[in-house]
C-alpha cells in the first residue's frame, strides 16, 4: 500500500501487532484516506477475554514501527474472513471498512448544513479557481 508517498509492506506491521500481548492475529490493509491516499488500517483479534483499545496498541508500536507505518486507525474483531483455503479475505475487510475516513455531508443539530471534509489538494483546487475568476481569466 502506498500511504503520503510512502510505500508501507502490511506483512511487516502485522508481524509487530502480532508480537503485542493478547493479540491473536491481526490484518493490515489500506483505506481510501482524503489526505495520504490510503490509510494504515489495522484489523486486530483478541484472545477471548482479553482487553485492549487503540491507545495502548499504537503506544507499542511507536518504538517498533516508523511514524508512517503505523496504523491511523484500529478495528477490533472477532475473526476475520478467510477464504476456503483459510486465506485472509483483505478485499473483503477493505470493502467494509472503505468509508472509514471519509466524512459526508451531514445534518447538524441546529438544523444548518455541515460542510463536507475536503482534502489538501481539494483545497488547493478550490482556491486557485476563485483566485483565477478574480484576475479575470
């Protein structure tokens, strides 16, 4: 996956979450993400009754993994799909979580429209056309 310009190999993030105490398994896969292209997503399975959240999970991986390899978001789970080979279904886990970082434009409570998120390079596009239309062109 390729994430802000950066080419992240899942293989090795999953081998670092899985050394994480507690954690069974894990899958990395890359999410459309407004700003890095595609987003660090790590779906993680627990052994039964153990806890843990995404704060302490990217806490062990600061001093395993590069800043831009670890995962924006994590997504705890109870199994993950596998195909009949038992192979990991990452087309699967990416169609599910495909809108994760993606806001839409919604209602708020005082009634008033919420302005969608737009992307850095969306920005940019929208302030070299009003700065075109005030020179005239």
């Amino acid at each position: 996956m390729i994430s802000g310009g950066y080419n992240i190999y899942p293989k090795e993030v999953e081998g670092e979450i899985d050394r994480i105490e507690g954690v069974v398994e894990s899958a990395v896969i890359g999410v459309p993400h407004p700003d890095f292209g595609e987003g660090v997503t790590a779906i993680i399975v627990l052994k039964p009754g153990f806890v843990l959240d995404e704060k302490t999970t990217v806490g062990a991986l600061q001093d395993r993994l590069s800043r831009y390899k670890q995962p924006k978001r994590i997504v705890f789970a109870d199994d993950l799909p596998r195909n009949a080979m038992g192979k990991v279904q990452k087309n699967i886990l990416r169609q599910q979580y495909a809108d994760l970082y993606t806001r839409t434009e919604r209602d708020s409570p005082s009634g008033k429209r919420v302005r969608q998120h737009q992307s850095r390079t969306q920005q940019l596009r929208r302030w070299r056309r009003r700065r075109e239309g005030n020179r005239g062109y």
